[in-house]
C-alpha cells in the first residue's frame, strides 16, 4: 500500500529520502533510455576499476539492494559491475516495459532507475569523506547534458535535484514543506502535485488553479474559517493582521489569475509566468504559516 507512506522529511529517512518521493520523473524532454545506458556504463566502469575503495563487489551491490529500498536486485551469481550495468540498460527497460509501454509506466521506471542512481551516490560519498570523485560528478553531468535530462547533483550527502526552477525548488522542497508535512500533509500534497504538474507540463490553467486552491485551503485551515477567500481584503487583514500591504495587494493580484480565458477575458500564464506564480504561492503559503506561528507564540 502507498497512501500512507510516510512524508519526504519524516526522519525516520535519515540522509536519504528516495529520489520518487519528493520529485516526478518528467518525459517532456530528454533520451531517458540512452541517459540509463550511459549511466550504466559509467557506474560499471566505477566498480570494475575501483576508483574509490568500496569493499567487495558483492558486499557493495548488497547495500546498494538496501539503500533503494529493493530497486535493484541482488543477484549473488553476477559480478556486481555487470549486475549494475544490466540494470541501467535499454534491454532492461525494454524487458521491464513490455509491448505496450505508457508514459506513466516510462516515468515509474524511469524514476526508479534514479532512485538507485542516488542510493549508488549516497553510498559511494561515505567511503569518500562524504563527497564524490570529481570525476564522477562531472561525467554524471556531461551524460544529463548529452541526453537532455534536467538534472544536476548538489548538497551533502550529494543528491540528484531536477535543474528547472532553482528558487522555487528551494521554497517548495527546502524551506516550505517539512511546515506543511508536520501539520498540513494534504496542502504539502497540493503543492507537490502542482510542482510536479509543471514538470509534466501540464496544462498551465490547470497548474495554477491546483497550487491556488491549497494555499486558498490552507489560510481556511489556519484561520478556522470555511468560507475564507483570498480576494476578501477585509477578511484578509482581519485574519493576517501583520502582513504588510504590498504582501496583501500581492495575494489579490494572485486571485485574480484564475480561471481560463474565455471567463476572464486573459490568456493562461505562459512558461515563465507560471513559475512565478507558483513560486509566489509557496512564499505566500510560507508566509501564512509562520505569521499564524508568530501570533501563537506571542
């Protein structure tokens, strides 16, 4: 059972939150296929040559089995540098798609392939002073670039994070939702799918509306009122009584992007405005959140 799996910041984790639970595999851009062969090829090349002292092979390949939580297989009558090779190749996911692949069974693959990318770069880091060869993050990179895929590695322990939207990955992931996770789940959820939709590239109408009405929903749940609407100015002030002003005519001006074009006589937010307007949902939804925090402690 999945839905109730614990939350990306539960610390039950530890260092390592599975690369699917806090991002999406997105099939907008990018040879996914070659991206994994290469990758494989290079992670092979790793073990088979020992460029950081691992252990044995074996031994290796069975922490890796732990680390991503069962993704790979461990296979005792295989050298684990053909073992890993194998796992990453086109064959495999060809076997593993089957004659009908669909794009939902591509970005679950796909993002399970990544899942054990990052359990291999988790791992390697602790037999490295908690970093990576340089080597192997650079050819990492050369492989994302090659193959059109929106990655980079960043962070302690070295973790993959999609390259799109810096800021508004820090706000959702790194600042915003352990707040939400720890006391409003299903609003971090809302915000979640909305970011993930945008990677998706979803319809950008359908984006916005999703990410609005779980901040909208979230001022309800702080102000216990059901009936609480962002564009009431009163209601607004009455509720968040230090935001500033500016903040205020801001949570306006957002309210007044809903709705499609024919209903509000504008066209929907482009590539570049809808990053935007999620971004300042999350600063928003940031901002309800310690503004009620701050009125609780005072």
């Amino acid at each position: 059972m999945t839905a109730n799996r614990a939350p990306s910041r539960d610390q039950r984790w530890g260092d390592h939150v599975p690369w699917s639970l806090k991002y999406m595999a997105s099939f907008k851009h990018g040879d996914y296929a070659r991206f994994c062969t290469l990758i494989g090829v290079r992670l092979s090349n790793f073990l088979k040559y020992s460029e950081v002292p691992i252990g044995h092979g074996s031994q290796f390949v069975a922490k890796l089995s732990v680390e991503s939580l069962g993704k790979l297989k461990q296979n005792d009558m295989v050298v684990a540098d053909h073992l890993v090779k194998s796992f990453f190749s086109s064959e495999s996911f060809s076997y593993e798609l089957g004659n009908r692949p669909t794009r939902d069974a591509l970005e679950k693959l796909f993002a399970g392939r990544l899942d054990v990318l990052q359990s291999f770069l988790v791992l390697v880091s602790q037999h490295h002073n908690g970093t990576l060869p340089l080597s192997l993050v650079r050819d990492i990179r050369r492989i994302a670039a090659e193959c059109d895929v929106m990655i980079d590695i960043k962070g302690h322990p070295p973790t993959l994070v999609p390259i799109e939207e810096p800021l508004l990955q820090q706000q959702v992931i790194d600042k915003l939702l352990p707040k939400l996770e720890a006391k409003y789940p299903e609003r971090a959820r809302d915000l979640i799918d909305a970011y993930n939709d945008l990677l998706r590239g979803e319809d950008y109408d359908k984006v916005f509306i999703h990410a609005y009405k779980g901040l909208e929903q979230l001022a309800c749940e702080l102000t216990g009122s059901k009936s609480f609407v962002l564009d009431d100015v009163k209601a607004l002030s009455r509720h968040f009584p230090n935001l500033h002003g500016t903040i205020r005519d801001t949570v306006i001006k957002l309210a007044a992007h809903r709705g499609d074009e024919a209903a509000h006589g504008r066209k929907q937010p482009d590539e570049y405005e809808i990053r935007y307007l999620l971004f300042t949902i999350c600063n928003l939804a940031l901002l309800f959140l310690e503004e009620k925090e701050h009125s609780a402690s005072v």
